[in-house]
C-alpha cells in the first residue's frame, strides 16, 4: 500500500539541475513547524513537499491535496484529481517499490487565513486518503 515519508511544510520549494542529464534535486527553502502570516485574518504563502512510496507506477493513478481547518470537507486550498500517467521503465526498477517512488511538491499562494489554529493537508491517492498533517497557524501580530 502506497505510503508519505518525508512530508514538509517550507516557504519555497526549488529544483536545482545536477549538471548530469535527467539529475535534479529538490530543496526545501526555510523549514517550518508552524505558518506564521503577519497578521490574522490574512494571506500566506508556503509549499509542501513528500514522498509518495510503494506506488503502482505502471498504472495510471490520481492523487488529490486539500488543505483545511475545521472542515476536510471544505477545503481552503484543493488540487483536485491530478493523474499521475503511468511510466513505461521504471528507473532503479531493483529497489523494492517500498523504497521507491514519487517526491511531490506543491505551492501554495496567498492562502487567506481567517483564523489562528490547527490546519491539515489531506493526501488522497486514487480516492482513498493515506495521510493528514497537521500544522499551528497564528499571526505575528
């Protein structure tokens, strides 16, 4: 069954090219263990980053990102179904699929917050929800 490792709430996400052909890295820009926008209600910006492990790669696959506060069924941010098409070659096809998948990344832009508390992203994979994170919300000021 498909799992998350390494989920990360952070300001900014960037793709660094490695200098070798199909060799890139992701970075995750200033960690965070809470969102801290200048003032409540307001606006705030953020990314999150994850891995999406032991992932059927040769069928095609749907995965959806909500983020909410009280209500998981009104979302304040929701990608919607996103296909992830499946892939013919499987790179590093030796390693047990536990061990291998996708990294995922979203921005997040000027999402309002109306009020300081707890916030969760939800991650649905073909449907079903596999992970919710949680992280504090509260202004500055």
């Amino acid at each position: 069954m498909a799992s998350i490792l390494n989920f990360t709430y952070c300001l900014a996400i960037e793709k660094k090219s490695q200098g070798t052909e199909n060799s890139e890295s992701i970075n995750a820009i200033s960690i965070l263990t809470q969102l801290s926008p200048e003032t409540i209600p307001g606006m705030f910006s953020f990314a999150i980053a994850f891995s999406l492990l032991d992932l059927d790669l040769i069928k095609k696959n749907t995965i959806r990102i909500c983020f909410s506060k009280d209500d998981p069924t009104t979302p304040i941010v929701d990608s919607g179904e996103v296909n992830l098409d499946a892939i013919n070659a499987i790179p590093n096809s030796d390693i047990p699929s536990k061990y291998s998948g996708l990294n995922i990344c979203m921005d997040l832009r000027n999402v309002i917050f109306e009020s300081a508390g707890e916030y969760i992203t939800q991650i649905y994979l073909n449907g079903e929800l596999i992970e919710s994170k949680a992280i504090y919300v509260k202004g500055k000021r």
